[in-house]
C-alpha cells in the first residue's frame, strides 16, 4: 500500500509541476530548462525555514514561492522580450547556477551531501488537494481574458501585438505564475522525501516535465495531467526492462510527436461536458481552439 | 603565470566553439536548439573509440570514423525525428520536445552499450605536452585548438565561397523561398545535419581524449548552449566568438575566484550581455518570427 | 509510405544500434534480466538489489549488482541456502531520490524481499533512510556518509547497515598513513564539490593530518562540468603543496592525475577508492607515484581468480564495488542459512555480525553505530601502471 501511496504521491506532485509548464509552454509557447531550478528554490528556503529557523510550514511554503516569483521576475525580465528560444537557454544556464550555489554554500545547505532531516508533513491528501486547486485554478486561466490573450500572443506574437496585447507581460505573468506554482511543488517534494540534494534538480528535469505536457497534448490541460500520470507510471510498469527503459520512453515519444504532433489529446478537454456531447454523437467539439 | 592562464583558456574555449559551432549550425537552419547533440558526441567518440581499439588505428583515421558516424546518425536522426516537423512546419517547440528525446535515446543507447566499464582512448601521443618558451601546452590541447581552427576555417569556406554553402545560407534565410528558386531544400537541411553531425563525431574524439570516455560526456554541450547565446543564436562566427570568450572567462574566473561560483557567474554574463545586447555579439535575429 | 519509411528507420536505428552493442564483448550477461514479474517460486530466498543502472553512478552501481549476482550463482551451484536457491529482483534508481524511494517501497512491500543491498551513493541511502524505519527489511549499503546509518540523535536508524569504513574512518586512514608512513607535511587538496563522496571525505582528512602536525596550505574545489583543473592545480602547487589529496571519482581522477604531472608537479597524489584498477592503466605513465586506498587488493589469489573468470565470462574488470557487493550476499547466506529468511530475523543477527571473513576484510558490525568495526582498508601505490599493496590499515590503530 505504502508503495502506491508514494508513487500517487510522487505523480500528483508532478502533475503540480507540469500544470506549471502547462501556463508557460501551453498558453504561451515558452518553454524553461530552469524549472526544476525553482522546484529546488522552494524546497530549499522552505526546508530551510521550517528545519533551522523553526517557522511553520505554511508560512514556510508562501515565503518559499514568494522568494521564487521573485528570483523569477529577475530572470525574466531581459528574456521574455527575446526569442522564445532564449528563454529555453537562459534559464538553463540559470539551473546551472542553482545548483552551483546550493553546492557553494554548504554550512547552510549542506552542499552536495544533501539537506536532511526535514520532517515529513506531505501527505497524499495534502498532495491530491493542491493538485485539484492547481488544475481548478490554471483551467479558470485558461478560459479568462488573460488565458485567451496568452494563446493569441503563442500563436502570432505580431499580430496579438497589433491587437494591442502587451505581449512581454503576458509573457511574464505566465512565467511567473509558472514559477510560483513549480516552487510549491518543491516544497511539497521537500517535505515527502525528507531529504534533498542539488543533484535532482537538473535541466534533465525540467526538460521530462516539457515533454509530458507535449505527450498529453501541449494544447490541453486535462491532456498534459493524463500525460504526467501516464510518463510518471510508465517507468515503473517498464521495471522489469531495467537499461532499456529509458530507451523505450524515448521511442514511445518520439512516435507520438512525430504522428501525433498535437499529443494525445489534441485540443481536447476532457470535462463532463465534453463526454456528454461527445456521447450524443456531436464531433464539432474538436473545433473550438 | 597570466600568459599560461590565457593559454588553458584558450585550449576550453576552442573545445566549446566545436560544440557551440555544431548547435548552431542546425539553429540556423531550421532555428530551433539542437538538445541531441551532447549526446550525439558521445556516441560518436564511442563509435570512434571502439574503432580505434579495434583497428589499433592512429588519431586520424579515428577522428575520420567518428566523425562520418556522427554524420551519419545526425543524417537518421534528422529523418526520424525532424522531418515530419519540418515538413509540418508548425510551432519549433516540437523541434525542442523531439530533440530533447532523440538526445535521451542516444544516450540510452550509449549506457547500454558499453556498459559499466570505464573508458580512455588510447594514447596516440608519446609525449602529452609541449614546452614553448617557458609555457606548458599539453599536446591533445594543441591539436584540438588546430583542428578546431582548421574545422571552423573550412566550414566558413564551404558557407560562403561554395555554390552548396549559398544554398544553405538561402535555406536559412527563407526556406519556402529557397524552395521555389529551385533548391532542393530537404537535401541542404539534410547536409547541414550531416555537417552539424560530422563536427559533433570532431568534438567528441578530442572530447573523450582530453577528458576520458563516460555516457554523460555530453553534458558538456550546456557550455556550447550558453557560448551561443553570448555568441548570438544561430550565428556560427558569433558562436566561436562566444566560446573563446566564455573559455577565457571560466579559467579566469577559476583562478581569481575559484571554481565553485563559476557557472554563476558565466550565467550572470549572459544574462548581462541578454540586457545590454541581446542579440549577441555578432547580431542575429532575436525578435520571433512573424 | 513516409510514415512507415519512418517507422521502419527509428526501428532499424534502435535495433542496429542495439545489436552492435550486444557484439562488444557480452556487456549484459542473460542472468542479470530481473524477473521479478514472475511470482518467485515458493522456497527461493528473495533479495531486493537497489542500484544505480542507468544513472551518473552506474559504474559504481552495476558492480556491486554484478558482484551479489556473481555470489548468488556461485550460492545457487552449490545447492542454495538449506536446498532454497537465491533469487534476486534489482531495481535501477537512475541515481534519482524520488525512482529510488519508489524502487525500495516497491521491493519491501510487493515483492517482500529478505534484505535489500542498497547502493554506494549516499544522496540515495541517505534518502531512504527514515522511510526503512516504517518497514523491517535490513538494508546492506556502502554510503560512507555517516547520515545514511545514524540519526541526528547519535542512534543508527534500526535497518541500515554500512559495509565498508566510513568516511570518517577512510579520511583518517588515508590521513593517517600520509603522514606517518609517507612522511608528508604539505597537503594541497582538489575535490569535486557537487560529489558527496568528494566532499565526505575532506573534514575527516584534514582533521587528521592536522591532528598529526601537518598543514593543509590549500583547496580548492571544483563543478561537475570542470576538465581542464591546471589553473586549479596550479594553485595549489603555487602554496607550496608537496603532496595533493584528491579524493574523486575515476573519470575526473584520470585528468587530474594527468594534469599535474602536465604542469610539472612530482610530488604525491593521495586519492580514494576510485584509483583503483582500471585507473592505472587509464591513466598511463602519469599515474605512477598515486598512493590510493582500497578495499581489497588486487593479488589476493582468491580475488584475482574471480577477476579473472569475470573478465572471461563478461569481458569486463571486476572493482572493488563487485567485492562489496559479493561479500554483502555471502553474509547474507551466511545469516539466512543460520536464522532463516524472516527479514527481522535477519536484521538482528547482521546487528551482531562479529568477524565474517569476507574478501573484503574481517567484518564485524558495532551495533552502536551499525558501521563496521576496525574493518581494514589496504593503502597501495601504483608503480609502473599496476597497484602495489602498501599496508593493511585499519582507523582504530
């Protein structure tokens, strides 16, 4: 039973991060190799708080995404001008400094033997309700105002400009929305593993994150949830093939990429809704973007 | 003392502009970051290593075999991963997923491969340094810094002198343009991968000589992404460019304040020259394409 | 016809690239497939084997899997434990925490293994640490970080087991014999510092050689990504370093090595475990002259006749990390074939382990701290590309 509490556990934490990724490649087609970097920033400050400087742990947490967002807006202010492209490689390096730091600074992080000894305060309850908020919250985003202009600028920056969008903010806001809610995630991985060290925050990471947002469908919300479940169980339904693993999960992929480019879900939302209608024989659902 | 510091710079810098050259290459053409090609190196110094063990064949040849493998498995990859994007011409995030995972699948295919054992090419040098008026240069050093130079030479040659090359640049002007001129522009992005390919198999050998043969090698390529973007993306002068500069920094930066702060600082630097110059040293396009 | 062109050639690409893998010489041999699908049949002694396959660590990782595999097919040739063969289920951590917490809920809940042999990495060990505590299965590991056996408290967590010295032990024999038998004064030190190892390895070393009156006049650390280490050495020879302490794992130790002899620099190198063979012949010439620990040495008839059916059966050389792993099951044999396969059972009569003659040593564990007791590593030197035992050493003397 322990087992398939952690592994639901594990998977609902990710699913947290990737509705992250989902704000920031979904709505507006920028994608980060530093995320894992702000996981690592919320696990640490409120690992940090909560162990050294005895602070509660919701406290913990809000300081700890607080501190995130705005080591984020630092970052992002001379990138999302730029090419998308940068913002991939900028963040990247910024994932590289992370981890230096944390290892730099070992009489207060431990360096590369780890952060230990935080206590153990998520549970599958704590991690099954921020999941829902977190979907319920970014599915609300994406039907407002603010999500469609999002989706205008992902799909023609000039032309979302010439409709009078402030592209660069909208750019922003989804960064950062991005960042406040991978770095939750963080806190909540910090205080299910107990331990923590910079090794697993690589751009490795945040990379598996982009990529099951693609699997499921980088256009759909409940299509890049059911890709994180169905990446993050894959691995351990494949135990048995040990080095072919990986080798496998790449092949798989690389066919959905190349014969279903728009993931498995496609533009579709699977919601009450949509089933019914779908059941009563209506396909026109596909067409509303 | 200083001299000898600018020397081992010098020697890191011209490791990262074969890596930083590659990725941009394929940048642009097709204006997406290549993510494969860290691990494309290290396969292709596998293949070049067991070709030398094999064969017990001198530098040469092993630096030839490694480098048409790793064209050749660019030149797979491009259509087994690449193509049907390109052709689809959507969004370039696809480019991102599909190369991050054909990067993944490479170096899965490296692990299983050689398996737990570790590596080292053999010696092809009796000697491993030089002296030159007082400075230590270690061999594999030098050679690397000639035949990145020599590489990179020519590689500007074939782009700018050539009939191919001007076909290759027109590519990476305006595809469906190049297109209806008559350019076979499939057969241009394929040679580019096959290029980008063959100086991957280039950096690999010196990579896996100069720093010993293990799966993640790589995962130095993040050096050649960041050399490019102080470079400008997508330009092959401004890469090299870069790279020097970023080798230059990172020695520097190691001895005046040690190593533990050093990719905080490289990053500090790109994000300083993204404010001041965001397109680069030499100038490439940042906006996105309408 | 595009899509199946396509198709076809990522299918020929894995294949072919997979098949000319399998023409190296036998990297995978056909035992090491677990099966844990299968329902082990009643009566095999199951044992969990937690360790890095595919991660940054799985040089380290393999060989320890392949060292109890190697001890478990010679257990089960010679008729099992009490007529009961040996049946082991590994798991790869991929080097990561989170694949590794599942893997190890996984072998004690589902699969219900006897005892885990868990891996040489300490971020993994360190991490599973407070979850054994929910469970009674024994987990046999080697992460010298003194976190991954005890508590902040001072207690060892009840299931955790460490099966070599512990950093602090090996810091101070590698300090202990640089100073009284080597006669050194100097100590320049170069360590990886996002390598847990690495830095294990440097308070216990300097609290020694410092203990002993020598000076450590320099250090410098430096990143993962870090190849080129003259300017760094160059600093360290530039404080008046006689000799260097470079405690790093094979592939950095390898160009470290190199690169001070490159600079001119003749003095000692005094390193960890990770020099030992196939280090000397990696590194070349440069290596002569690096004084390394080591658990076991390589001319021990008993140790060099499984080296050699190894590399006859595989093709590839057997480490120290096959040994620890091999003696790890043999203990494990030991105990079983005495108290049965009751997980608890088990964890009780390692706590009392005294003097088990492994190849590794002669074993005994204080169940105070759940570490070996005056476990002996063997200092070498390496003289013209080969390892020359020096001394058994142990940290209590």
């Amino acid at each position: 039973m322990q087992f398939y509490i952690s592994i639901l556990t594990f998977t609902l934490i990710s699913v947290i991060a990737v509705t992250g990724i989902y704000v920031l490649t979904g709505l507006t087609g920028m994608f980060s190799l530093g995320q894992a970097a702000f996981m690592a920033i919320g696990a640490y400050v409120s690992g940090f708080l909560v162990v050294k400087a005895g602070v509660p742990f919701v406290l913990a947490a809000i300081i700890a995404v607080v501190i995130s967002v705005i080591v984020g807006y630092i970052v992002g202010l001379p990138t999302v001008r730029l090419r998308r492209d940068y913002i991939s490689l900028v963040t990247l390096g910024f994932g590289e400094a992370i981890t230096a730091l944390l290892n730099q600074t070992q009489s207060i992080t431990g360096g590369a033997l780890g952060f230990s000894g935080i206590p153990k305060i998520t549970t599958l309850p704590l991690a099954l309700i921020s999941a829902i908020v977190c979907i319920v919250l970014v599915s609300y985003l994406k039907n407002s105002k603010y999500g469609r202009q999002c989706i205008a600028a992902r799909s023609d920056e000039l032309a979302a400009k010439a409709m009078g969008i402030n592209v660069p903010r909208i750019k922003m806001t989804a960064f950062l929305i991005a960042v406040a809610v991978t770095s939750y995630a963080g806190v909540l991985y910090a205080f299910f593993t107990t331990y923590v060290d910079p090794g697993i925050f690589g751009w490795k990471k945040s990379a598996e994150w982009v990529i099951m947002v693609f699997f499921g469908g980088v256009s759909s919300l409940t299509g890049s949830i059911f890709g994180t479940i169905i990446l993050t169980a894959l691995p351990e339904v494949l135990r048995f093939a040990a080095d072919y693993r990986t080798v496998f999960y790449a092949v798989l992929v690389l066919l959905i990429i190349n014969f279903k480019p728009t993931g498995l879900f496609g533009e579709y939302e699977l919601s009450v809704g949509n089933l019914l209608r779908r059941l009563s024989g209506k396909k026109e659902e596909r067409s509303n973007a | 003392m200083s001299i000898q510091i600018i020397i081992n710079g010098l020697a890191v810098g011209s490791v990262y502009a074969l890596i930083a050259t590659g990725f941009s290459l394929i940048f642009n053409i097709l204006k997406f970051s290549n993510f494969s090609h860290g691990a494309l190196m290290t396969l292709s110094a596998f293949i070049g290593y067991f070709f030398a063990v094999k064969t017990g064949s001198s530098l040469i040849p092993v630096i030839i075999v490694s480098m048409l493998a790793g064209g050749l498995v660019a030149y797979i990859g491009e259509f087994v991963a690449f193509r049907k994007i390109t052709l689809r011409s959507t969004s370039p995030v696809y480019y991102f997923v599909s190369s991050i995972t054909l990067g993944t699948l490479y170096e899965g295919i490296v692990t299983i491969w050689v398996g737990p054992n570790f590596y080292n090419y053999p010696r092809f040098f009796q000697s491993m340094v030089v002296n030159i008026g007082g400075f230590v240069i270690s061999k594999p050093d030098l050679i690397m810094f000639i035949s990145s130079c020599l590489a990179l030479a020519l590689l500007v040659i074939f782009i700018q002198k050539t009939r191919l090359g001007r076909a290759l640049r027109s590519v990476s002007f305006d595809r469906d343009t190049a297109g209806l001129m008559g350019i076979n522009v499939f057969g241009i992005i394929q040679l580019a991968f096959f290029i980008s390919g063959a100086l991957a198999g280039l950096s690999g050998v010196f990579l896996g000589i100069n720093y010993t043969l293990y799966p993640q090698l790589g995962n130095l390529v993040v050096k050649g992404f960041i050399a490019s973007v102080i470079g400008g993306l997508g330009s092959i002068f401004g890469a090299v460019v870069g790279a020097i500069l970023l080798g230059l920094t990172e020695t520097l930066l190691i001895n005046f304040v040690g190593s533990g702060y050093a990719p905080v600082f490289s990053f500090l630097i790109m994000l300083a020259f993204l404010l001041i110059r965001p397109q680069g040293i030499a100038g490439s396009n940042v906006q996105e394409k309408a | 016809m595009k899509k199946f062109l396509a198709i076809f050639l990522a299918v020929l690409m894995i294949v072919g690239m997979t098949a000319c893998g399998s023409s190296q010489p036998e990297a995978e041999s056909p035992s090491e497939t677990p099966q844990q699908e299968e329902t082990a049949p009643e009566g095999d002694i199951v044992i969990g084997v937690l360790q890095d396959i595919t991660g940054v660590t799985s040089t380290l990782g393999k060989m320890v899997q392949e060292g109890a595999q190697w001890a478990a097919d010679e257990i089960n040739a010679a008729g099992g434990i009490n007529g009961r063969k040996v049946k082991l289920v590994t798991y790869d951590t991929k080097a990561d925490v989170q694949e590794a917490i599942n893997a190890y809920n996984r072998m004690t809940t589902t699969d219900k293994v006897s005892a885990i042999i868990g891996p040489p990495v300490a971020n993994i060990t360190i991490a599973i640490a407070p979850i054994s505590e929910q469970y009674n299965v024994p987990v046999l590991h080697f992460a010298i970080d003194d976190r991954a056996t005890i508590k902040d408290d001072g207690t060892p967590y009840k299931n955790m087991f460490l099966f070599q010295p512990s950093a602090k032990q090996q810091g101070a024999i590698m300090g202990k014999f640089a100073v009284e038998e080597q006669g050194l004064k100097k100590f320049g030190i170069i360590y990886n510092q996002s390598n847990a190892y690495s830095v294990s390895l440097l308070e216990p070393f300097k609290n020694t050689v410092e203990s002993l009156g020598a000076k450590v006049v320099a250090e410098v650390p430096y990143q993962p990504n870090d190849k080129d280490f003259k300017t760094m050495l160059n600093k360290l020879v530039s404080a008046g370093a006689e000799a260097i302490y470079a405690p790093n794992y094979t592939q950095e130790l390898i160009l470290i090595v190199q690169q001070a002899r490159a600079i001119g620099f003749d003095g000692r190198l005094i390193c960890g475990l990770d020099a030992c063979p196939p280090f000397p012949t990696l590194c070349g010439p440069e290596a002569d002259g690096v004084i390394y620990i080591n658990n076991i040495t390589e001319t021990e008839p008993q140790i060099q006749g499984i080296i050699e059916a190894y590399k006859q059966k595989t093709g590839n050389d057997a480490t120290n990390k096959f040994f620890l792993g091999y003696d790890v099951m043999k203990i494990l044999a030991k105990i079983i074939e005495e108290v049965g396969d009751d997980p608890v059972a088990i964890r009780d009569a390692i706590e009392n382990l005294s003097g088990f003659q492994g190849l590794t040593g002669n074993i005994t564990i204080d169940p105070n701290t759940h570490q070996t007791k005056g476990l002996e590593m063997v200092m070498h030197e390496i003289q013209n590309q080969a390892p020359v035992m020096l001394k058994r050493y142990s940290a209590e003397q």
